[in-house]
C-alpha cells in the first residue's frame, strides 16, 4: 500500500538471490541485517548491482511489497525482494 517505485528512483531493500542449479543461497542482505539501496536508473546500484531484469521488475511495485524474480540461464538465479522503501537522497 506504499508509494509506488519509479525509474530513476533508489529502491531501500532486502534480499535474497537463490543459485537455482546449486539449490544454494547466493547472496542475502538478511544475513547481515542491512538493506541495500538499488538504484533503479540502469546505473549501478550504490550497494548492490542487480541484474537489468531485477530492477525492471521492481519499477511500479509498492513500497511494502514481496518480488520473486527467476534470472535464467545456464546459471539461473532466484531473487526474492522486500522492497522497504525510497532513499531520499
């Protein structure tokens, strides 16, 4: 029910990428418990570069929302995002 993410904006984040053929998480900012900021311009993200498909995904979700995200490929990987809000810069 938040405000809705827009291109250009930085997403604040939690995380999680699954590498699907390893059955293994990848990475995951819960393990540390400090989100990320992604920014959702097609620059690099200022903590965490996600792929293109990543960040296009999140562009018109609400703040507050769960984001399951398949990457495919010979290495495919499974991202799952709580998007916690927008930096204000």
């Amino acid at each position: 029910s938040g405000a809705t993410l827009e291109a250009g904006q930085t997403a604040v984040v939690h995380y999680t990428a699954v590498d699907w053929g390893a059955s293994a998480v990848a990475t995951s900012t819960w393990t540390a418990m400090v989100p990320a900021k992604v920014a959702l311009d097609g620059t690099d993200a200022t903590q965490f570069t996600f792929a293109g498909v990543v960040k296009d995904a999140l562009v018109g979700v609400p703040v507050g929302s769960q984001v399951l995200v398949v990457v495919p490929g010979d290495q495919a990987v499974v991202y799952v995002v709580d998007i916690l809000g927008v930096f204000a810069e």
